[in-house]
C-alpha cells in the first residue's frame, strides 16, 4: 500500500509573533532625556552634541529633531530628566503613610550610592561650564530648582488642606525643607550612613515644627 501523508491538526500552540509593541512619543522623549543627561554627564555641555545623542540612542537623527529640535531643547529635557531624580514627585493620591516615611521618600534619603553620584554629577557639570555658557546655571535654577520647590509647596499644601499638617506659607516651607535636606547632601560625611542618619533628623525636626498638635 501506498504510504499516506499524515497531515497534522493545526494546534493552538502555533501562533504567529505579534508586532513589538512602538514607543509613543512621550515615552520616547523620556528615554532621550534620560541618556541625553548621562551624556551631558559624560561629555560636558560643549562637547555634546545632537549628534551623539541620537547615536547613543540608536535613533535617527531625523527621529531626534522631531522631538527636540535644538541642544538647548535637549538639556532641558535632561533637566526635566534630573528634577526626578531629585524629588520623587508628584504622589499618589489618598497616600498612606506618616510624614517622615513620605517626606523620606520624596527626598528619596535612601538612594543608592551610583544614583547619588549620578544625581550629583549633572549639577557639578552644569556649574562648571555655566563659567563658559551662562544661561545653563539660570536654566537649572528655572525648570530644576525652582519647579522642584513649585512641586514640593504644591504637595506640602494638599497636606495641609487634609489637616496632616499646619503650613501657613508653602512656599517658605519647600524652600526651608530643600535647604536644610539639599544642604545635608553636600560631599564631607565620614559615610553614606552618617549622612542618612542627619537627613531624617532635618526630615523629623520639620515634621515636629509643622506638626497640627
């Protein structure tokens, strides 16, 4: 007898691949920002260039225009990029948990030793070649600094509004909190430790100032 070719039932195991999920814009600039900062970080201001962005990015450089069309616009996105690494901010609605364990998170105290340097190294570069373009300093205090503190009076009011806390001027508050946790991180602790152990002491003495009762 002849053989007969077996035919074999289409299973549901065979399926056929799905397109790779696209990048929306937002998300695309996000990731742009990001390693746009790390290559200001790397390179300095003058030596970065859209360029090179677009190549450690793997875009084109078409790609990279559409979304920011100058250098300018690129470093403020890595700004933008850096205030988050800065502040963890905005939080989440109805959100549980004292003043100090929130306020710790924002300030976000227990950051790892790399992301600390990190942080910490886009504001040395931006001070040192601010000597040559200085309207990168005033860029930093505008869209990082001072929309930093917008962030913080914003959420250190909603606080006082729901009675977790007394603050007659938000604004002085963000700025008293900043300076005295921002000024806390300056290079000069004998280990990371130490300087986690002074930053909740600040973070503790303003939670007892503002304290309702």
């Amino acid at each position: 007898m002849a053989n007969r070719e077996e035919k074999r039932p289409v299973t549901q195991t065979a399926r056929k691949r799905g397109r790779p999920r696209t990048q929306s814009d937002d998300e695309r600039r996000a990731l742009i920002a990001d390693i746009a900062r790390r290559t200001f970080v790397e390179l300095g201001y003058a030596g970065t260039t859209t360029d090179i962005v677009a190549t450690h990015c793997r875009i084109s450089k078409q790609t990279l225009y559409r979304l920011f069309s100058t250098k300018t616009a690129l470093f403020l996105a890595a700004v933008a990029s850096h205030r988050q690494m800065m502040l963890a901010l905005p939080r989440p609605e109805q959100e549980e948990g004292s003043l100090q364990d929130v306020l710790e998170q924002i300030f976000m105290i227990d950051l790892d030793e790399g992301s600390y340097r990190e942080r910490e190294a886009f504001i040395h570069v931006v001070m040192r070649d601010s000597a040559r373009v200085p309207e990168l300093a005033e860029i930093l205090r505008k869209e990082g600094i001072e929309r930093s503190r917008d962030s913080l009076a914003d959420w250190l009011k909603r606080q006082d509004e729901a009675g977790r806390l007394v603050m007659d001027d938000p604004q002085s508050g963000a700025r008293m909190l900043m300076d005295m946790i921002f000024g806390g991180m300056r290079p000069g602790w004998l280990s990371p430790e130490a300087r986690r152990v002074h930053l909740r002491r600040c973070i503790r003495v303003f939670v007892r100032g503002v304290s309702p009762t």
